[in-house]
C-alpha cells in the first residue's frame, strides 16, 4: 500500500485530529496519553526521543516504544531528535512499525538541545535539515513530520517552512515563539506567524503555544486556519482541557495513577505529573509538597494524593457562601486549571526582589541567608539547602584541593606520586610501582608471578630464567593493567 502524504495522510490516518498532545520529555509516556485520550485528545506524540541512544540501547527502545501493545494508544506519532540523517533514518526504521509517523524535533530550545546540537539549534542549518528528511521520506513507510520554532521574521519563518515542506515534509507543526522564548521569557506565542506558514504551505499544519483551555483551541483555529492545535503546557494542568471541562484535580490523579497500576513508568514520571495537576493545592499545603518530593514508591505517592484530596475535601465542608477563589484564580485551587507562568518581573516581585538587572535575575529565587544577605540559588541549590540548612554555597568557603603534578585535577592525599588516580594508574604501570594509596599493585604483582614461576619450573639457568621471569611477569602486569581499565 502506498505511503499516505500531505492532507490524505492526516485525513485518513490520523483521522483529521484537531486536538492533539505535544512530545514532552518524560511527560507524554503512554499512561498520559491514555489519560489524555479519554479526555478529547485525538493525536499525542510520544516524548521526544534521542535517536541515537535509541538505535544503540535495546532497554531504551522497550522502555520508551517496545512496551505492551496498546490498541487505545493511536493514531501515535514517534518523535526523535537528531542531528545525523543516517542516525535519524536507521531509529526511525526501528520504530516505524510501532506508530502512524516519524517527528523530527526543531523546536526544543533548551541548554541540552544546544549542547548536543538538536531541535531548534538546526534551524539554521537548511542543507543538513534537507538531507536527512530526503533521506527519511525515502527510506520509511510511514510518513515524516517536523515541529518548528519560528524566527522573529514571518518571511524566514515561511520559507524556512516551504523548504521543509519540499524536502518531504508531510505535516508540520509550527510552535508560535522563538528559540530564545523559554522559561520566564516564553511571553505570548504568535499566532501571525503560525496563519502565514499555514496560507504558505500545502501540506497540514498544527499550531502550538497560548492554549490553555478549549476556547483558546477554537480561537487558534479561527484565526490560523489550521488543521490542529497541540497543547503542552496546558494539557498537564488540565487533561481533560479538550473536553472543555475543568475537573476536580483528585478525578483526575486517581484516575492517571490507575493507568500507571496497568502501565508503570518511572516513578519521577508520575511526581511531576501530579505536581502539575496540584500545583495551585501545593501553594497552600507545603508540608505535603515536601511529602510528594521525598516519596520513593507508587503506593507513598498514592497516600500523599489521597491526604490532599481530604484537605480539599475538609476546605470545601468549611467554605462560606459567597467565597471566592484566592490568589486571583479563576477557580479553587482544588479545580484543573491553567497555571499562568509570571514574567521575569512577575517572579521578581514573587521573591522579593526589586525587579533590577531588567529581570534578568528573576528566573531563579532568592533565598534569605541567615546573616541578612540575599544569594541567588537554583531550584537544585534550593533543595539541597532544604536537606541540609547549614549548607553554604560560598565559593571561598569550599575546601580546596591539592592538585595532580600531571594533569590539574585533585591529587590523592595518599598517593606517592602526587597524582590522581589516572596519572598515577599509567606511571604505576610504567615503572612497575606500588601506589597504596590508589590500590594499584603492579610491583607487588609482578613479585608474586616472579615467585610463582619460581615454584613451577624448578632452577634455572640464571640468564633464561631471569629472561623467562622477566617475560612472564610483564605478561601478568599487562593483563593486569588491562583488567583494570576494561
């Protein structure tokens, strides 16, 4: 049968869906989606996948596509991130036979997106992106897909798009913000953008940013003439978002952490879910935030959902007629809604800080120290000085190391040659040396097969004995020297 393309593709085999559930890393796995499904969604990605772990790592692929056969779980598009086309073409065969499209990721616009050079630090980078969707289209039988992140120019954001489309592009999802709108800088999405790619192009486009309830996804469509609207963001907050309903939070949890009974993931999966779906509860109970982030099992996770539940449940016996949300929600905390993320100045006065340096400092809270100054920490910084209150992180108050003769790094305080364990390994080696103090042997050990060869073949001549021993003991130490690095 041949390969469905363009709008016959999204007709037919993704069943003309309009509401659909972006790749989010660790956060689209197969229970969400499930969940997601129940709830009007109609299309879901998985999470984002690296298409290079995913062609050498066996367990990978099971974990993250291989799983239990889940009929419920389609029309499902597999998305990769690449940056080879040999390495995005051979992933993609082994994942094809598993899900109705290839995603090539071009929209990630995160630090280890950059580092490892992927998603949307491609953009610019035309001829490579050619290439490999060529190569793609080619090569599999399922079709290929591209979700972008747009320029800051409608005319370079279009062609970029007619580019991808005549490489062999089959539906293209179009982000509506820059690479360097993220976190704190997302600001709004534009939506002029997503309408110019859409008139631009012949082939579907789905639209993505500043949906957070039904009325948004209308509104999106209206104004862009798009084929569908994905959600990230605002699928988290509220599952049931395409349903245009706003459930109580509890519904929703305990009916994901059924999903998770019959299809597990990993436990950090399902905290950030349900850090998501209470995140406005957790604002008034902190006590049981702190709960939810130490809990180290399914059924300690379950419990501490279950105590939110009946805090709700004890708030809502004591509420007066005529109260009204807090905060400034639409609803009580206890009801799926969005969560509005602040501006850079928005987080600022957030964490009392006078909102200088144009913002730039509000990404990351400020703590208070004890001795009345203020220190800028990260969320991983946060945590650790919860762990342990007396923690400093004061660069001049951190020990200092003595450093190797060799190569710079920290020394071992036994070693004899003054060396970390590297350096030390190859000198050891080299001189046939003991170093205690790292646990390497190599004298010790060339001694003892000296000796042991002693005991086998009897005296000797002393000149072919001494060579034998010689010969017999640089075997020993080699092999040795081999084990230890293998």
């Amino acid at each position: 049968m041949p390969k469905l393309r363009g709008e016959a593709f999204w007709r037919e085999t993704l069943r003309s869906a309009h509401y659909v559930v972006a790749p989010m890393v660790d956060q689209s796995e197969l229970a969400w989606r499930l969940l997601s499904r129940r709830h009007g969604a109609q299309l879901c990605y998985t999470p984002m996948l690296h298409a290079q772990v995913f062609l050498r790592d066996a367990n990978y692929r099971r974990e993250n596509l291989y799983g239990e056969a889940c009929p419920e779980d389609r029309p499902l598009i597999v998305q990769f991130c690449a940056n080879d086309p040999e390495v995005f073409v051979q992933a993609a065969l082994l994942a094809q036979d598993y899900c109705d499209a290839i995603d090539l990721n071009l929209g990630c616009p995160q630090m280890i997106a950059k580092r490892g050079h992927y998603g949307a630090f491609l953009q610019e980078e035309w001829d490579l992106l050619q290439r490999m969707i060529l190569l793609a289209n080619e090569k599999l039988s399922v079709p290929i897909t591209c979700k972008i992140r747009v320029f800051p120019d409608i005319d370079k954001t279009v062609k970029y798009a007619q580019m991808l489309e005549k490489a062999g592009c089959q539906l293209l999802t179009v982000h509506g913000r820059t690479k360097e709108q993220k976190g704190p800088l997302a600001g709004v999405a534009s939506w002029e953008h997503i309408q110019a790619v859409r008139k631009a192009v012949n082939i579907p486009v789905f639209a993505n940013g500043n949906i957070q309830c039904l009325s948004d996804v209308e509104e999106c469509i209206r104004k862009t003439g798009v084929h569908g609207v994905m959600s990230a963001e605002g699928n988290l907050h509220n599952p049931a978002l395409f349903e245009g309903r706003n459930p109580l939070v509890w519904e929703m949890a305990e009916e994901y952490l059924e999903i998770v009974r019959k299809y597990p993931c990993p436990l950090s999966y399902v905290r950030a879910h349900l850090f998501k779906l209470w995140h406005h509860t957790l604002q008034v109970y902190q006590q049981l935030r702190e709960e939810l982030a130490k809990v180290k099992t399914l059924e300690g996770i379950i419990d501490v959902n279950r105590e939110l539940k009946l805090r709700c449940q004890e708030e809502i016996a004591n509420q007066k007629e005529g109260e009204k949300p807090k905060e400034g929600l639409p609803f009580f905390h206890w009801i799926c809604q969005p969560y509005i993320r602040p501006g850079p100045k928005e987080r600022c006065r957030e964490n009392g800080d006078s909102g200088t340096e144009k913002g730039v400092r509000g990404k990351r809270a400020l703590e208070e120290e004890e001795d009345g100054n203020s220190e800028l920490l990260s969320k991983n910084k946060q945590k650790k000085k919860l762990r342990n209150p007396n923690k400093s992180f004061d660069p001049s108050l951190k020990p200092k190391y003595a450093k190797c003769d060799q190569c710079g790094n920290p020394k071992g305080n036994k070693c004899v040659f003054n060396m970390c364990r590297g350096c030390c390994k190859k000198r050891a080696f080299k001189e046939v040396a003991d170093c205690p103090g790292h646990g390497l042997l190599f004298k010790t050990k060339y001694e003892k097969s000296l000796s042991w060869q002693h005991s086998q073949r009897g005296i000797q001549t002393p000149e072919i004995s001494q060579r034998g021993d010689a010969e017999v003991g640089e075997t020993a130490v080699l092999k040795e020297a081999g084990a230890s690095t293998g």
